[in-house]
C-alpha cells in the first residue's frame, strides 16, 4: 500500500497536517460541482503543473467518484487547450499508472 504523500508533513507538524487534509476534504466534496468534477479539475491543474503523481492520484480518485477513461481523457484535452503539450506529456506519465 502507498504511503499518503503528506507523510512526512503530518510527522513534522500533525496540526498543519490536519489543516490541509481539511481544505481538501471541503474543497474536493459534493457541493455545486460534483466530486468528480472537482477530482477532475484537480487533476488537470496537477497535469499543467508537471506533478505526474498527482495525476495518478487525482484520476483514480476521479474513477472512484464514477468518472469514465473518455471523461478522464476529455479533460485533458482542455488542460491540453490551455496549458499547451506538457501537461499532456505529464497526463500520460501520471495515467500510465491508473490505466495498465
């Protein structure tokens, strides 16, 4: 099983942590966007920001939340649009391991 990724974080200083996994959890919740949605966005901001684990993390949380490969896919496309190729070369890198 992987290690969350904070780890060292909630070692350090458990309160930060604590602060963090809430923003998250509020940020990435049900509300006027679904969670998916939310999971999707996410995940294109991490492919145009070069943070290939994020992506892999974000996609399969967005699948969790019933997001299809073709939904996946679409949102890269308008990460693609606005970001330019990198984060689709980050994108391939990421889904590599969510899609074997």
């Amino acid at each position: 099983m992987e290690s969350h990724p904070l780890e060292p974080i909630k070692k350090l200083d458990p309160g930060f942590f604590d602060f963090v996994e809430q923003s998250r959890e509020r940020a990435l919740k049900d509300g006027a966007l679904s969670a998916k949605t939310k999971y999707l966005i996410a995940m294109v901001l991490d492919a145009a920001h070069g943070a290939a684990g994020g992506v892999t993390s974000l996609a399969r949380q967005a699948a969790k939340h019933g997001a299809t490969k073709e939904e996946i896919m679409e949102a890269i496309q308008v990460a693609n649009f606005i970001s330019g190729v990198g984060s689709v070369y980050t994108a391939s890198f990421g889904l590599a391991e969510v899609f074997k």
